[in-house]
C-alpha cells in the first residue's frame, strides 16, 4: 500500500461534529411528551461491537477463529436538567414503572415499560446519515448526581439503559 498522500486527505469527506445527533425515546409510560429527554440528551455513545474469539490448542500452537458478534446491550446517556426538574421526574417515573419501590414488581409487561429508542446522527448539512434502533429500551440506573456549593456547574443526569437488540442503517453489505 503507498503512503498517504495530501490528494488522498483532500479527498477526505467532510466530517461529522459529534453534536449532531438526537436520541429520541418511544412512548415512556408515565410521561406524556419525552421530547424534552430528547432535547436535554448532553451526550450518549454510538454503540460498538466485538467478536468473541475462539482459541483452538492444535498440535502446540493456538489458532484463533471468529464466534458471535457481541454488542454491550448498554447506553450510556447524560441529561442535562432545568428548574421544573421534569427530566428527574420523567426518568424515575419510567424507572418506577419498570420495578415499583414498595412493591418490587412492573406495573405492566415488558412490551408496556420497554420502548424503541432511535439515535439519529446528521451530517454538516442537517441531513440524516445514520439510525441506530435500540429494541425494548429501559432505564437500568439512574447514577448519583453530585451537587455542590463550590462552583457553578449544571445539574447533570447520568442514566444506563438496557436494550435487547441494536439496529444501524448504514451498514456496508459486503
């Protein structure tokens, strides 16, 4: 393969800035617009993925071939939150749905509590390139939020959800 030339990186496409994405939530029960998780999503991940790997002991030598695919079944996502603190509100509400404090139970089934999230990530022009479907998406924790008198900095809302299955639009057929 020849080196990199200045042609080859001027050929480059334009790049994508990490802030043009949404993540769009399904119909949370107990929480009659989400729009507002949607708008105060600070950050979150694109997903990734891994290949287990099989090692084979033959003849004194390891040989490794390749298993499942594996995804982590994991989002990360931050929340940035105002002064009504609906967005607190709205994910415990979901949370609470989930597994109820006093009772330990679901108030409903899975197909009730669990919701399609979409990240939908844009290129410079506005224009969607990418959809990432997470099916039967959950609130698994909502991490401790630290607060203190010794800056101003904003109250900000750390949350891992769970999902069964993660879809992307723009993967390559080979």
């Amino acid at each position: 393969m020849p080196k990199i030339t200045l042609d080859d990186v001027y050929a480059l496409g334009d790049l994508i800035p990490s802030d043009n994405y949404e993540l769009v939530f399904g119909n949370i029960p107990g929480v009659s617009n989400s729009k507002g998780l949607t708008i105060k999503c600070l950050n979150t991940s694109y997903p990734g993925m891994s290949i287990e790997v099989m090692p084979v002991n033959v003849a004194a030598h390891v040989v490794t071939f390749t298993g499942r695919k594996m995804y982590p079944r994991k989002l990360q996502a931050q929340f940035i939150e105002d002064s009504t603190m609906a967005t607190m509100t709205q994910l415990r509400t979901w949370m609470e749905y989930c597994t109820g404090s006093d009772s330990g139970a679901a108030s409903g089934t899975k197909a009730q509590y669990a919701v399609q999230g979409i990240l939908n990530i844009y290129n410079q022009q506005a224009v969607l390139i990418d959809t990432v479907t997470f099916d039967n998406l959950f609130p698994e924790e909502i991490s401790d939020t630290a607060i203190t008198g010794e800056s101003t900095t904003m109250f900000q809302i750390n949350v891992t959800f769970s999902y069964d299955r993660q879809v992307s639009s723009n993967v390559a057929v080979l």
